[in-house]
C-alpha cells in the first residue's frame, strides 16, 4: 500500500493484521466472511420489545458500525492476481506469480524510510518497463497523440502508469519516469523480499518498487490492478504556433490559483541553479515551489479523505508545437522522489542571458538521460488527477447489504403479524 499515512507520517508499513482479524471477530463476521451473529443481535433486540422502534434502530445502526469496522479488515484482501488496463495492447489480462516469474527477474536493493527509520530491503521481481512493453505482459502501450497538426515526437512520454492496491491505494510513475532511454528508473513489479528470497507475505504476491522515492510513499503492495493513460486525454492546453518562441506559459489545472506566467512573472519567484547530469547549468524556479507559491499556483487542490493522494497526481508540460512531456508529482514531491526538476529561465553557457531557441521558459527533468522531457517553448503546466481506477467491494460489505435488506424485511413482516395479534 505505501506510505498510507499522510505526507510527513509513518513509513510504507501496513497495519498489524493482528487487530483487523480482532475487529472481525467482534463485528461477528466470521473467517468465511458470513454476519451470522449480527442478526442474531438485531432479531434478539427486536424481540425484547415488541413495539419498540428504537431499539431495532439501535440494533440497526450498531451492526452498521460493527461492519464499517469490520472494512478495515476486509478492504485489504491479499491479492494473489492483478489485471491490466487503459491504454495497453493486452487490457484486461490476469497476470499471477506464475506469470511474474515467467520474465527475466532483477533483485535490487533499495532504502527509505519507514516510521522515520532508515529501511532498507532487497526485492527481486520485474522490471515494471519491461513488463509493460513485453508480448505476454502488457503488450505495449498504445500512446494518444493530440490535435491533428501538433507535435507527434516521443508520444510515449505523455503516458503515465498508475498502480492501484486491493485497499483503493495508488501512485503514478510516469512513464518517462521509467523509460531506458529517458529517466530510466527501474521499478519493479516485485515478487519476492529478502535474501535469500522469500514471499512478500501481508503485502501480496506483488508490489511496485520505486528507487530513490524517500518514504517509500509509491511503494504500491498488495497490487490489484495497472492501468496506463495518455495525458493528451485530459490536456487542454494545444499548440499555438508550430515554430514560435514562446513569451508567456499559463499554469492550470488543480492548483489554488490558476495563472498566466511571463518573464517578469517567473523571475519574481524564489529561483535555483542547477548542473544537470550532463554538465549543463540552468537557473529558474523548482517546479515544486512554482506549484505553491503565493506567487505562483498557491498550492495543489487535494482531497483530505485520500491517503496520499498527491501521490496520485501529475503534470503535463506542453510546448508552442504541442508537445507535451508527463512528470508524476510524486517523481518531485521532496518527501517522496525529490527530482529537482526546474521550470528554467536561464542556462547559463556564454554571454547570452536566456534560453535561445528554448523560448523563455523550459522544463527541465535532472537525470533524463535523452532529455525528452525537457520540454522547451513552454506555453502550459497542467495539474491532473489520474482517471479513476476500479478496486473490488470488500466481500463482507456485499454479503451485509443483502443479508441486512433480508434480515429487515422478515422484521417488518413479523411486526406486521404481532401487531394484528395484539
């Protein structure tokens, strides 16, 4: 499941299974998941009071609450399959370990923290990339192109990937994150912890690793499903000229404070220099505090009731001719990927101030080993949400619904019977 407290809280551990299995027993829903025991409890109730009302409702509402509980338990089932879907060529395949173990395996280790302790774990499984691109994994991604008339170029890096846990938990990597050509980060979908190996145990038969994320917040287990976008789907921002420089960029999206961006405008912001991998020199604003800055997008908009569900977030950067480059939020979040990726106004190579041909805004990714998403002549940043993922009604709650409208209704008819005989 990852970090599934909030940012700045306790590591990727999950909660002991020890009070889940308690909270079932009480809720008096038993290992085969039947709520046997709860209409004992309301029948008994009503039968103590023939025409009482409250107490039933008592009855009710308290079996209500037992099983709301008793969700803490059964909405993290341990997977033992997931399925695949969007934009994929093999959408809607099953994969189980016995397929994860059909592909070449890597082992890796890798460090984070956990309740703010230094972990460190070894995990072997497949890299997630790999896994995407293979016939008999995902098939390849089929990626979405714009408008007709915009750029084409490196399609493959507006999508975006996101892994979904069997408890609605979920991350986006995106995809150039991933890439060997670009980011290059090799996730993976791990099947096996320790040395030697061993089974993943609570955490399901697989889980997503991410190298480098600092509390492990992406760390996706018990996974239930992966789908992959395209963020040319949700982008409203279009090309404006096929060869202009670009003279002003418009922040949009889930941010407090939607706005447009000149030069003046960047420069007012809190600004860096950065030396990227590849000894070039840029100066200009992080694209974190560019994002919540009172000066710039004032914070993003997030949902309280979701656990990180900035980790479920991404941007799209889209240049004069249309092309558009994907980072995840979590990829530059500092307490997760902490990429000091860079909305650049200056590099710093001769006399010349500025970008040249980059236009006065670029978006610079730090590590990209082709720089595909460094995308020059910027004209939008857009803050999304990731579509909507599906996972399974927990069982206990579907066998509750039905026995409870059941339960109910041989209540009422015996009510209706007592009250004629009184």
């Amino acid at each position: 499941m990852g970090d599934r407290s909030q940012w700045g809280g306790s590591g990727i551990e999950r909660e002991p299974a020890a009070s889940g299995a308690r909270i079932e027993r009480d809720a008096g829903v038993g290992s085969d998941g039947r709520v046997c025991p709860i209409n004992i409890f309301i029948e008994e109730a009503f039968m103590k009071d023939r025409h009482g009302r409250s107490a039933l409702w008592s009855a009710v509402m308290g079996c209500v609450g037992a099983v709301m509980l008793s969700g803490t338990a059964h909405a993290l089932p341990t997977t033992d399959s997931f399925v695949l879907g969007g934009n994929l060529n093999n959408a809607g395949s099953v994969h189980g370990l016995v397929s994860l173990q059909s592909f070449p395996s890597v082992t890796q280790d890798v460090q984070y923290l956990s309740s703010g302790v230094p972990t460190e774990k070894t995990f072997t499984g497949v890299p997630l990339y790999n896994f995407l691109t293979s016939p008999t994994g995902g098939g390849g991604i089929n990626s979405v192109s714009g408008p007709p008339g915009t750029s084409t170029s490196n399609l493959h890096l507006r999508d975006f990937v996101v892994v979904t846990g069997s408890d609605s938990y979920r991350a986006v990597i995106s995809a150039g994150e991933i890439n060997p050509n670009f980011g290059n980060k090799q996730s993976l979908i791990a099947y096996q912890e320790g040395t030697p190996p061993g089974s993943l145990g609570d955490d399901g038969f697989a889980r997503v690793t991410v190298p480098g994320d600092i509390r492990g917040g992406r760390y996706v287990s018990n996974i239930f499903r992966v789908d992959v976008f395209s963020a040319s789907t949700q982008s409203r921002i279009n090309a404006i000229d096929q060869s202009g420089l670009s003279n002003v960029f418009a922040l949009d999206g889930q941010v407090n404070t939607p706005r447009l961006f000149n030069l003046e405008a960047l420069q007012a912001l809190p600004s860096v220099t950065i030396t990227t991998p590849n000894d070039r020199t840029f100066t200009g604003v992080p694209l974190w505090d560019l994002l919540h800055h009172e000066l710039g997008g004032g914070g993003i908009i997030e949902n309280p009731e979701v656990r990180n569900d900035i980790l479920g977030k991404y941007v799209v950067a889209t240049g004069t001719d249309g092309y558009k480059a994907v980072v995840a939020l979590g990829e530059f979040h500092p307490g997760f990927g902490a990429n000091d990726i860079l909305v650049a106004f200056d590099e710093i190579e001769g006399n010349d101030p500025g970008l040249g041909t980059a236009g006065f805004a670029r978006l610079v990714v730090p590590g990209d080993e082709r720089n595909g998403r460094w995308v020059s002549n910027l004209i939008g940043l857009e803050v999304f949400d990731a579509p909507p993922t599906v996972v399974p009604i927990p069982g206990a709650a579907i066998l509750f619904a039905t026995g409870l409208g059941g339960l109910l209704w041989r209540i009422g008819s015996r009510q209706k019977t007592m009250t004629t005989t009184v």
